[in-house]
C-alpha cells in the first residue's frame, strides 16, 4: 500500500463502502423467501439487467481534436463499476444480487475492493417498503428491472462518493457518464458526489462502453480512428442542443476520447466545472499512470471484471439459498425453446 493511502484509511473506506440502509434491506428482503412457497426457479446465468441505450444522435459539425501528451507525474488512478445479475425466480418475486469493486493503482501497485455481493427478493411487499421509504413515491418502477436498476445505482453512487472523499488528488474513473435526472439516478446525489472530488482535489472522468452517438453515420468508437495519437474532440455543445428542456441533466462536459494510438475511441464526461487545461492534464497523466488496452483503461476493466457475476458465482449463490432457506432447485421452463426450438433464442425479434 502506498505512502498516499495507507492501510489503516484503506481499511476505514472498506468498512464503509456499504451503506446499513442497503444490508439491512437485503436482510429484510431475503426474509421474505419463507412465505413464497418451497420452489426456486433457476435463472440463466446471461440474463444480466443492462442499462438502457443512450439517445442516438447524429452530429455534422465538429472541431479538430486537441492531442493528448504524456505528462509524467505520479497519480493515483481509482476506478468503481457496480453488476447486478438475476439469480432466480421464487413463486412470488425475483431474486437478484448486486456487486460493486473499486480497483485502484498507485506507484506501479494494484489494490482492489469488493463489496457484496447483496442478495435482495424483489416482491410486491419489498416494492411497496421502498416506494414508503425510498424517496420515490411517485415513481412507477419496472418490476423487477426497474427495481433492481434503483438498488445498483444507489450501492454505486454511495461507492462514488466513499471513493470520492477518501482518496485525494486523484483521477478518479466512473463507469458510464455524468448525466442525472433519472428516479434511479437523482441530480442532487451526483452533484454533491463531484462536490467532493474538487474539494479534495481529485477530478471524475466517467467513461462509456457503449454509447449511441454518432457523427453522420460512424460510431463514436470509430470517430478518431483517423488521428494517430492520443486526442480528445469537444461534442458538448452539439450534443446540448438536442434536449435543452429535457428532464435529464448532463452534469459533465462531453467529449469524444482516444487514449492510445489503435485504440478505440470513447465518450468521455468530465465535471463541468473543471476547466479544459486540467481535463487534458489529468487524461496526459492517465495514459501514463495506468495501462491503456484498446483505448481502455485498465483499472476500470479490473474494476468491470471483478463486479461482474461469473457463472460460477450464480451457482454458489443458488447452492447458499437452498441449503439456507431449504429452497428445490427447479429448471426453469423455457417457453420459446419448448415452442420454437433452436429458433427461440433471447436475441430473436419477436
């Protein structure tokens, strides 16, 4: 452990990283396992709950690219991704877990987190205990997508901001971007969570895997293909002009990124309120300080992969909840494969 984070703070922030009011409602939900009945019904290791396509825009007029140099400074490189997966299906509810990892990497050592993962019964009377105490009484939520897409974002905003105000004078990297407005995704958490970065001198850089912008046509992963180095394309202002009364709120200036030289290009959010010069700055110590693999940062991919559900992990989980709560594990009937055959896979347009 380095000199910039010792162990004693790093065992403070692990203690920490979970908030009670999330362990004690998975505690409560899992209770409710005993009044659904004496089936579990298995769940297929790839139904993951995936976040929703962003707006697929088309931009015709852009600027040159601004290239990105080495800067050769020691920095810290912290990164957090949150997974949730399906596990099974009980007679009345679904059950889900969700894992959240903080990977970071300081003077060519490597330290990683993990917190959970936390099982949760999505049922009715869950929904309803939310809906009471959660803040959103208002809100229709998907059952059970909706609900589970609520619990991951609240572990990774309290993730986010743990992070946030333990480290110092680090470049800190969101999966995903810096927009706000969701029920799911409140503007006044994000904002006190970028709040704390600046004040502790850290500044957030949130990276999307995917994104649907485009540029007439070609994927943003392919926008910067053409340019030889290192750069970053300020799309802000064309992408602003698409939703400027829109209930969603981007909370970061958004450019196109490229940071190794065959690299794949990536939408970058930074805090708006950080000034141009600092963005490039910290991505030039970026590409120094951290392995860059296909355009990628490679403690982000850490932090992706160790939250991430193997199914390895969804077995064990289903092994823990029958001999816990003496639960058959039971195949789940796959109507389209009955029907259809070898023709009813999940990817088939209906």
């Amino acid at each position: 452990m380095s000199n910039l984070f010792s162990s004693e703070k790093a065992q403070l922030l692990k203690e920490e990283l979970i908030p009670n009011f999330l362990l004690k409602l998975s505690d409560f939900s899992m209770k409710t396992i005993k009044d659904s009945g004496s089936n579990f019904i298995q769940a297929s290791p790839e139904l993951e709950f995936e976040e929703d396509p962003q707006l697929c825009l088309n931009i015709k007029e852009i600027n040159n690219p601004i290239p990105i140099h080495p800067i050769y400074k020691d920095s810290t490189i912290v990164a957090i991704d949150v997974s949730s997966i399906k596990i099974g299906e009980t007679n009345n509810g679904v059950i889900c877990a969700i894992r959240g990892a903080v990977v970071w990497r300081s003077e060519n050592e490597i330290n990683f987190f993990r917190c959970g993962p936390l099982l949760f019964h999505i049922t009715d009377f869950i929904i309803e205990h939310l809906y009471n105490n959660g803040g959103f009484k208002e809100t229709l939520l998907e059952f059970p997508i909706g609900v589970v897409s609520r619990l991951r974002s609240l572990l990774e905003r309290f993730i986010q901001g743990s992070v946030c105000n333990y480290f110092k004078d680090s470049i800190i990297l969101f999966d995903g971007s810096l927009t706000a407005g969701t029920p799911d995704n409140p503007v006044n958490n994000l904002n006190q969570i970028l709040s704390k970065a600046r004040e502790n001198r850290n500044i957030v850089l949130a990276i999307s895997k995917t994104t649907k912008i485009g540029l007439s046509g070609v994927k943003l992963s392919e926008l910067l293909k053409s340019f030889k180095g290192p750069c970053l394309l300020d799309i802000d202002e064309n992408i602003r002009t698409f939703f400027p009364n829109h209930p969603v709120q981007l909370l970061g200036k958004v450019y196109a990124v490229k940071l190794a030289i065959k690299g794949l290009s990536f939408r970058l959010d930074v805090d708006e309120k950080i000034n141009f010069k600092r963005t490039v700055e910290s991505l030039g110590k970026l590409i120094v300080n951290d392995v860059i693999d296909q355009g990628y940062p490679d403690t982000l991919r850490l932090a992706h992969i160790l939250s991430s559900f193997t199914a390895s992990d969804i077995i064990g989980m289903q092994r823990f909840l029958s001999k816990k709560f003496k639960l058959q594990i039971v195949p789940k009937i796959n109507l389209r494969r009955i029907l259809f055959g070898p023709f009813g896979k999940p990817m088939e347009v209906s």
